[in-house]
C-alpha cells in the first residue's frame, strides 16, 4: 500500500480503472516536433514566432500575421490553435473560458522515487485534486487541481486583448511571478496530499503555477472555420479533458 493518508484507510472507496494512463506530454511534442522537420515544416520561435495580431483586407481575409518582434508572417490560409491565448487574438463569442489551474511540484529523494514509484493515478471529483505517478526523468511528484480556476481580464496593456473575451492568460508570463500561484490554491494542493501522502504534504514545492485551459460548455472540441474571417480555421478547447 503505497498511500498513507486517510485515504488508505479501511473505509474509504473508490472506483480503479486498469485501463488509464498518462501520456508524457513534453516527450510527445518533442516527438511531434521532429516528425514535422523531417517533413519539412518549419518553425518560428521565441517573439519572432508569438503572433500579437492578425492583418486583414476589406474582405475580412487574413493576409498575415503579426508578432511580438515586429515582423509579418504571410500566408494564404491560416489555423488557430493556442490553446487560451487563442482567445486574446479573436472573439470566441463564449464558446470557450479560459481558466487558470493551480499545479505543483514537489522533489523527490532516490529512496523516495523506489518507495513512490507504484503511486497511482488518482483523482478526487469531489475536490478536483489529482496527481501523477513519480517522473523518472525529473523525479518529481506533480500534483494539480481540476475545477472553477481563475480568470484574468485581459488589461490595456495586453497588445492581443479582445474586449468580448472575459479571460486570457497573458502573453508574456510576468517575470516578478515566475512561480507563483494564489495562496488559496497552494492550501487546496497540500490538503489533497494531507489525504494521500501527508508525509510530504508540508515539504515545500520545488515549483508552482498556473496551467492555462481554454474548455467549452459541452466539453467538446472546436474544429472549424472562424466566423468572423473567411480562411481561418480554429482547432482547440478541450484542454480540461
């Protein structure tokens, strides 16, 4: 039994599905990313890569594209798909949300990754804290809170703000908070390890943020053409799945 808390014990229940998992997400974008330049796709990166406004003709065509660095991209067709800063660059009519989730990092010791190296996935609905297997490459402990999340109006400062858009996570994250997430959601992270492993529920985080989700009211995806522009095709929501 490798939980301890008081979810181990004898009257708690739950539901174990054998058949889930997790996929390692930065490994599978590093793969996707090498299987595109073999294709011959290339990329755009860092501010000449971060796209701050879409330039368009009488017809509501885009023509191009412009970044944080000040150059144009141009392109005959164009697909959106930024997750929530989609949101900051056209209106989505409250078709998405976009919701700041609290994560957290805890560090562990070889021991400790031996002894954690079983943790199951689980998964509190009635809190929405959840964690994931220790990661071997890392050897970090992540913990997350799936739920309401926080909002952030898009200021006068933010050069991609859309005024019909009630939240969208900066462009550029600040530097004076680079690890950094509401005191609230730090105390729910630690009271769902109080319930699983309270051996480690007052270690301090190696890291903290905040997870940006763009979701729908039906959770389901968005695969279409974007109303408002006649080549312009938006792929996303659905982050919270």
């Amino acid at each position: 039994m490798v939980l301890s808390g008081t979810l181990a014990a004898p009257n708690f229940f739950g539901y174990h599905n054998k058949q889930a998992g997790w996929a390692d997400a930065n490994k599978a974008i590093r793969q996707l990313r090498d299987d595109c330049l073999q294709l011959g796709v290339s990329f755009l990166c860092g501010r000449a890569g971060t796209v701050v406004e879409l330039k368009t003709d009488s017809h509501n065509t885009i023509i191009a594209v412009q970044t944080l660095a000040g150059n144009l991209v141009e392109a005959d067709h164009f697909v959106l798909a930024a997750g929530a800063w989609g949101s900051g660059l056209v209106p989505m009519y409250n078709s998405t949300l976009a919701t700041g989730q609290v994560i957290g990092y805890i560090r562990l010791t070889e021991s400790e990754m031996e002894k954690y190296k079983n943790l199951p996935i689980y998964a509190n609905f009635s809190t929405g804290w959840f964690n994931f297997p220790p990661h071997e490459d890392t050897m970090m402990l992540k913990m997350a809170i799936h739920g309401w999340g926080y909002t952030r109006v898009p200021s006068q400062e933010d050069c991609n703000a859309i005024k019909s858009n009630v939240s969208s996570p900066p462009l550029i994250p600040p530097r004076e908070r680079p690890n950094f997430v509401p005191a609230d959601g730090e105390h729910r992270l630690r009271q769902g390890l109080h319930e699983i492993l309270p051996e480690l529920a007052d270690r301090p985080f190696e890291k903290v943020s905040l997870c940006w989700y763009t979701d729908t009211p039906s959770g389901d995806f968005i695969m279409d053409f974007h109303p408002d522009y006649t080549n312009l095709f938006v792929g996303g929501a659905g982050s919270g799945q």
